[in-house]
C-alpha cells in the first residue's frame, strides 16, 4: 500500500462545503477517464476530428466525447469538435453520454449528455442498464441534456454495468457504472495502557458505485450507497494506572448499526465518505458510527471488592486518510492494512476487492 500525503479533513471540508446540497452528499463517484484521437480517419483516429482543424479532438473509442474541460468537448483551441464518423464515437445519430451519477438518497440514475430533441422516436425512449432497459415514466427525460431513472435498483440487474440512451434507433455511446463490494474491518483500541485488550470492532460490508469513464475531474468525492451495512462488537480488558481498578468491555444492545442514507449521521447509524483521486487512482474512505449506550463497562473496585456496570456512547469517526489506497491499473481496491492514532489507535483491514463492471 502506498500512502500518499494530502489532507484528509481538507479534502472531506473542501467536499463538503464546495457541494452543500443533499444531492451531492448523495452522489455517486463521477470519475474521468479519456484517449485523445491521433491521425486522420475513421476508427477515432482523426487528427481534426472531422472539423478541418489541426488541434486534436478528444474522443472516446466506444462513443461520444468526454467533458474534458474544454469548449465543445475537447478542442483544446475551443474550437467545435465532431467525432469521425463509422466508429460509434458519437453514437448513431449523435446522441451523446457524458457521464452518470447515482443519487443515492433519491434513488435516482441522473444521466447527463447531448440526447437531441426529448421526442419520442418510433420505437421509444429506452435508457439500458446492463440488461435492464428503462422507459418512460421511470426514465424522465429532463430536457435534452438530462435523463432521470427513478427507483434506481441499489442490487440486482439494471444495478450496474453498460449504460446506454437510445431514442428509437438513435444509440449513444457506452458508460460504465463500476461497483465494489468488499469488508472493510475497523478496530478502535481503548487506552493505551500495557496489557490492556480492550477494543472496538466495526465490520464494514461495503457497497460503492461510480461512473469512472464519465466527466472529467480529478478528486471526485462520493458515498457509499443503502447496501452498505456495519455490525459492531466489543470485549476485553484494562486496568487503570493506579492499578486499583480492573475494566471490562462489553457490547450493549443489538450488533447491526443501520445505514444513514440521509447523512445525518442520527445516533444509532453508520456511514461511509470515500473519495477517489482518479489521475492517481488513490482512495481515502472516512467511516462514521453512532451508537448510543453502546458500550457496557464493567469496573471491579480491587480495594473495596465492588463491582458496577454501566453503559456508554460508541462514536467513530476516521479512516484511511491521505489517500492512503492505491488502486491498481485494474481498479482493484488491493488488501491491505491503515494504522493511525486518535484517543487510543484505530486499525483499518480489508482484503482485494475486485469492482464489478470496470471502466473499458
């Protein structure tokens, strides 16, 4: 595992506050992913992009353009930019896909793109996920530059995978909706005390969905989606410095802590905050648990012989910092292990998690 060295509570504010609304909280990872064309002709290979001019344009080998920060989509001149033609890279008819998004808290897919005139064409309106196709009124067609699917599935088909438009037998180009699934084990220490054992361990099961070869951007914050799930579980033992109290940790109460899919972060839930550095392909994650009563502490008195219990509030809040994950080439989240101090130390652990429906 490779750590590289920026600010993790400065990325989470700047994430934060640069996106205040819900809807962003929300959003799934939007991630960029672009070949520029070389050499003039078809196959994607024009040097002008089929517009005459001599600055390369910037196009997808299976379809349309990405939003590379440039006019037009591509020409670094800011000059107009059109696929060549008898490659699918502007899709049949033009329609374009630029990127995807999942909207967590609304459960909603928002596509954004050149989908030409709203009008259904014979033959209909169809945005197609993996094998799932989705019409009208499911599928809104916001104006000719948004799409909604609503009661967008978190599991099963039409989850993830190929994302297609199609109007009739207009197609865009192909995106990837890529997810990853994978335990992440989060174990919270109590006071560093020698021989003390004393720990709290979060279980993880999570569940993250992006769009990789969508808009261009290089830190792309996103969250964790509904089938992120997190059970939770204490034991072991201190003894104070003094030496004259021996301490005892126990769970209180059920072990499942339930996803916050509002961000709230209401006593009694859990949440995820990962952020993807795509040009470096590094991964920080922030995970979040409230648990009120949590924690039941037992407190032998050596002195006196007395013994009493009582119960107290669980709250995380860290992770792996400083994009501290370096993916591999293939987005393979790889195993590995974070150790970082807080009030006592907490060790982040999690194996290969392969994604499902990489970018291509």
């Amino acid at each position: 595992m490779t750590i590289l060295t920026r600010g993790f509570t400065e990325r989470m504010a700047r994430f934060m506050g640069a996106f205040p609304s819900i809807r962003l909280a929300t959003a799934g990872l939007v991630l960029a992913f672009a070949a520029a064309c070389g050499g003039k002709g078809g196959g994607g290979s024009g040097s002008d992009g089929g517009d005459g001019g001599s600055t390369p344009c910037i196009c997808l080998p299976d379809g349309g353009f990405p939003d590379s920060g440039y006019p037009d989509g591509g020409r670094p001149d800011g000059g107009p930019c059109v696929c060549p033609p008898g490659d699918g890279s502007s899709g049949d008819g033009g329609l374009r896909l630029s990127f995807a998004q999942v909207l967590e808290s609304f459960h909603d897919l928002e596509l954004t793109g050149e989908f030409g005139d709203i009008t259904t064409l014979p033959g209909g309106r169809t945005v197609r996920v993996d094998t799932m196709d989705y019409q009208p009124p499911r599928a809104e067609w916001l104006s000719p530059n948004q799409i909604r699917v609503h009661n967008f599935p978190s599991a099963g088909p039409g989850s993830a995978g190929d994302i297609q438009v199609m109007n009739g037998s207009l197609r865009s180009n192909i995106l990837q909706l890529t997810e990853w699934r994978g335990r992440f084990t989060v174990t919270q220490f109590g006071p560093m005390i020698p021989g003390a054992t004393a720990k709290i361990v979060f279980n993880w099961s999570v569940h993250i969905r992006a769009s990789i070869n969508g808009a261009a951007a290089r830190e792309l914050p996103g969250i964790g989606v509904d089938g992120t799930t997190c059970t939770f579980d204490a034991d072991g033992t201190y003894d104070t410095l003094d030496g004259r109290s021996h301490v005892t940790w126990a769970r209180n109460g059920p072990p499942n802590i339930p996803y916050d899919i509002s961000l709230t972060t209401q006593p009694g839930s859990q949440t995820i905050y990962p952020v993807l550095d795509r040009e470096r392909r590094a991964l920080q994650i922030r995970f979040t648990a409230y648990v009120t009563n949590g924690l039941s502490v037992t407190v032998l008195d050596r002195m006196t012989g007395s013994m009493t219990t009582h119960q107290e509030n669980i709250s995380f809040s860290d992770g792996v910092r400083d994009f501290g994950i370096q993916l591999n080439p293939n987005w393979i989240i790889p195993a590995g292990i974070y150790t970082q101090p807080i009030s006592g130390v907490f060790r982040v652990e999690w194996p290969d998690i392969v994604p499902s429906y990489p970018p291509r």
